[in-house]
C-alpha cells in the first residue's frame, strides 16, 4: 500500500534530509521519517492532524525563548 502513496515534504527541510514525509489516505494522514522510507508509518485521523496544524501555526510547540 505505501508504494502507491505520494510522499511530500517540507520546501523548507534541511539539505540533509533530517525530515519526515506525509502522505493523505482517506481519512487519515501518514507520517514517516524520510530517512528510513521502509520503516515505520504513524497514522492520524484526518481531525488529529488538523488539530496538530492549528497547535504548530499558534505557537503552541515552539521552544521557550526561541
């Protein structure tokens, strides 16, 4: 099933590759490290995943002081 999938990340990811990819389903939201494209896949409900953007656009993950 993952073959078939397209795959994206970030514009903004690091030369290096230091990045996760995610792929839509229905429903659903995978989410892999892109070094290692065999191994594990996390699945959100597509409502998780919204909530997640909402929490990263305020702010709610940023480090303190950064």
């Amino acid at each position: 099933m993952h073959a078939t999938l397209t795959w994206r990340k970030s514009t903004r990811s690091a030369a290096a590759g230091h990045c996760v990819e995610v792929a839509n389903v229905p429903s659903a939201v995978l989410v892999r490290d892109s070094k290692d494209v065999d191994g594990p896949v996390l699945t959100f409900a597509a409502t998780e995943w919204t909530g997640f953007i909402a929490g990263i656009r305020a702010g709610e993950f940023d480090r303190p002081g950064a």
